[in-house]
C-alpha cells in the first residue's frame, strides 16, 4: 500500500496543477470545516483493476483537477482498512467509489458514482 501512494504522490507531482490527496478521513473533516470546502472520498479496494487505472485516466486530466481543488478535500482510503473512514456510512460493492461528502454532518451531497464511471460523468457530478 506505501508503494500505492507513493506512486500516486509521484504521479501526482510530474503533471504540475495536481491533486493533494490524504489518507485520513477525520483529519480532512476537521480540516475542511476550517476551510469551508466539501470532502470527495475516493474508495479503492486493493484488487480492483479500474481503481489502479482511475489516476492516469480520470485525475491527471487538468480540468477534473481545478474543479476538485476548488471545491473539495480529498481524501483516497482502501475498503479493506475500514478504521482510515466511517464504513458504516460510505459502504460499497463496486469500486473504484467517489462520495461527496458534507464538511458540516458527513451526509451525501449527491449520488456518489461508482464502478466504471467516466471522466465526463465526474465532471458533471463535480
């Protein structure tokens, strides 16, 4: 799993305007009430094929990487270390999973889209 985000840190840097992902959920709670943004939770499960595939495709695209920095924290977890994030309320069968999630009580701000969704379907939900 270090290996996994060092990758995604490094791929993350060697394309300029990135996405700063963590890997605590509370922590990013705390911080996007101090700094009024919403939370986008990415879900990956460590055997998933589309969640190893979702950077290259969807998130080094620039466009999908302004919108999430303007408006979210985000925050990448794996389903199977269920204690890095609440499960009971962010719990999926299909994976990759990005949840939009309310700073202010954890709720939904809309359907989160899982599966093998598309770069324009994130766009559109962002």
């Amino acid at each position: 799993m270090k290996i996994f985000f060092s990758v995604l840190i490094l791929c993350s840097i060697a394309f300029g305007e990135h996405i700063v992902w963590q890997n605590d959920f509370d922590r990013v709670l705390m911080q996007a009430k101090k700094e009024q943004k919403e939370i986008l939770l990415l879900l990956l499960k460590k055997d998933c094929r589309s969640c190893k595939t979702i950077f290259a495709d969807i998130f080094t695209d620039k466009e999908v990487q302004e919108k999430v920095n303007k408006k979210y924290l985000p925050v990448v977890v794996f389903f199977e270390e269920n204690n890095s994030y609440p499960i009971e309320l962010f719990y999926t069968q299909q994976f990759p999973a990005i949840f939009f999630v309310s700073k202010e009580d954890e709720s939904f701000l809309q359907t989160p889209l899982s599966g093998n969704f598309t770069k324009k379907e994130l766009l559109d939900s962002l």
